[in-house]
C-alpha cells in the first residue's frame, strides 16, 4: 500500500506599522557662504588691534506640512594649529612664529567665538522655518577677527590659521517647546561642516617712536673748549628687519663724517663748527647722513634708543644764538 502525504504551506502576513517621528529629517540646516577673513597688511602700527567682520550666511530647511521650530548652533575650535587653544588663536608663519588674534561673534555681544567644548558660545539663533523646501529660511550672524596683543615680536611674513571641516560646523535640532531654546547645545543633533582660512601679511616697517629732543647748549663763555651735548632717538622696527638710521646736516648737507657747523643770526659771518657722533662697540664714533657712517641694527618689534652727541670744539666766536637743522632718516 502505498501513501500520498501532502505538505501544504502558505505565507502568514502580519501587518507591521513603521513609526517615524513626524519631523525625521524634515529640518535640515547648512552653512551657505563664508568668505576667509583677511586681515591684509600688518604693520607695527596695527599688529595689536588689526580687525575684519564677514557676515556668515547659514540657511534652513522644512520638507514637512508644519512649521519647525530650529535651534541653532555654530561651533569652532582653535584650528588645525591648536584645536583647544581658543582665546587666543594663533595663525601661524611659515618659520613658525604667531600672531594671536581673536574671533567673536558680534551677534551675541562680541563673544568669543566657541565650540561646546571650549568656548561654549556656539548658539547663534532660534527661530520657526516655514514648511516647503522652496522657501528656505535664511539667516546671517556677523563674525569678527581682531588682532590682539603681542603680536610686536612677529616677524615679516604670511601667516595662516586653517579651520577645516573637522574644526568648523554648524548643528542643529529640531525643538518641540520654546522652553529650551539652546538644544543645539546638549540634544543629538544634524551637523553641517565648512572650512575657512584666516590670513594675514606682515610687512617690514620702522617707526620713530621718540623724535629726539632739540640739543641746547646753554649760554657758554668765548674760552670754553670741548662743549658737548646730547638727544637721544627711539626706533621701533618690525622683528628681524635690518634698518639704518643717518642724520642729515643742513649747513652740510651730503657730510658723512657728522660735521656741520652752526649759523649765527643776522649778519652775523661766524660759523661755529660741531660734529655728530653716536655710540658704537668701540666708543664713540662720527654719525653720518645715511649715505655713510650710519647707525646700522635690526629690529625686534620694541623701541631701541640710540644717543645723539654733539661735539662743539670752541666757542670763540662772536657772541651770538647760533643754531643748525638736523633731519633725521630711518631706512629699512
């Protein structure tokens, strides 16, 4: 006897409901423009308190039926030279040396500008986003880079700070109650990444500082010999700049010994005869016009204060004021 067995088998379907929160990816946020910072020249005059604003565009998106309600963060750290330091941040030169220099959002009272985990200044906005995707909600925050102090020791160069996807970013979050306005802060969260270079150039540059003082001999009797003088003059050069400083005579103009003499007023045909001279390793040497026999040094961002002497032989003339114009010249 023989037996047929007969397997029968069908599918069981069992509905199965898929939950979405109803805002799942509906709020999506990107930063849309920045342009890098530049700071442009820096000179000894500008090496502490240089600054530029860039406005910083960042848009929002509702793909739902209903109004969104963001909140929204943008977080920087300290760069890809130092990712904690934070006030200051350093752009660097090419032989390694810094300028500091701050950035602060201006949007929330010039508060320096952070990341959640150094800084905490990141929230910039909260505020409702329209549903539709063809009507995205713009926003701006101005950002401002400032130089800032002790920048005098930097040398001459182009210096850099990179802020690259790693360093930068926008977050945000969608949030169900007004009551918590900074979620942005603490709650998971979207991230939109962007990248930025703050530049700057320092230039060669000398300054008088401290304009020497007019040199007054006083009123000195006919016999007197070796009547002398001093002034003094402060230069303040950028670091590592080489730089001359000569000294122009106006009764002999071109002179590069120092030596010029002093007219008397009037008709007065006496001419009292002095020299220039300044200090160097070996005493005291003559200080010429620039052209020869001038000051030579290098620049290290502070004020170097070099004497003046002046030397008048004699003062056997007739008795009179007797007076000569010095210019002074720094080069660099």
């Amino acid at each position: 006897m023989m037996k047929l067995l007969q397997w029968r088998y069908g599918l069981l379907l069992l509905p199965v409901a898929l939950w979405l929160p109803s805002n799942a990816q509906a709020l999506t946020c990107q930063v849309d423009s920045f342009v890098s910072p530049n700071l442009g020249t820096i000179t000894l005059g500008n090496a502490n308190n240089a600054s530029v604003e860039q406005t910083l565009t960042y848009s929002c998106t509702n793909t739902s039926d209903v109004t969104q309600w963001a909140s929204v963060c943008i977080g920087v750290d300290g760069g890809t030279n130092n990712t904690s330091q934070i006030s200051p941040r350093h752009m660097t030169g090419r032989d390694g040396s810094n300028l500091n220099f701050d950035m602060t959002l201006n949007d929330m009272s010039n508060a320096t500008w952070g990341n959640r985990i150094v800084g905490d200044t990141e929230f910039i906005d909260f505020f409702s986003v329209a549903p539709g995707t063809t009507t995205p909600t713009i926003k701006t925050t101005v950002v401002r880079v400032s130089l800032l102090y002790n920048n005098n020791a930097a040398k001459a160069d182009d210096y850099t700070a990179a802020f690259t996807g790693s360093n930068a970013a926008l977050t945000y979050v969608t949030v169900d109650s007004s009551s918590d306005t900074k979620q942005c802060l603490s709650e998971p969260q979207g991230t939109s990444s962007f990248s930025f270079t703050v530049e700057a150039n320092v230039v060669n540059e000398c300054k008088i500082t401290t304009p020497p003082a007019n040199v007054n001999l006083g009123n000195v009797p006919a016999n007197k010999l070796n009547i002398e003088g001093s002034s003094s003059i402060g230069v303040t050069c950028t670091n590592t700049a080489p730089y001359t400083i000569g000294l122009t005579l106006f009764n002999a103009a071109g002179n590069n010994d120092g030596r010029s003499f002093m007219s008397g007023t009037g008709n007065n045909p006496d001419q009292v005869p002095y020299q220039l001279q300044r200090d160097s390793e070996s005493g005291r040497i003559p200080w010429g016009d620039g052209k020869g026999n001038w000051a030579v040094d290098v620049g290290t961002g502070e004020v170097k204060t070099k004497n003046i002497y002046v030397i008048v032989p004699s003062a056997d003339f007739i008795p009179d004021s007797y007076s000569d114009t010095v210019t002074v010249h720094v080069n660099y």
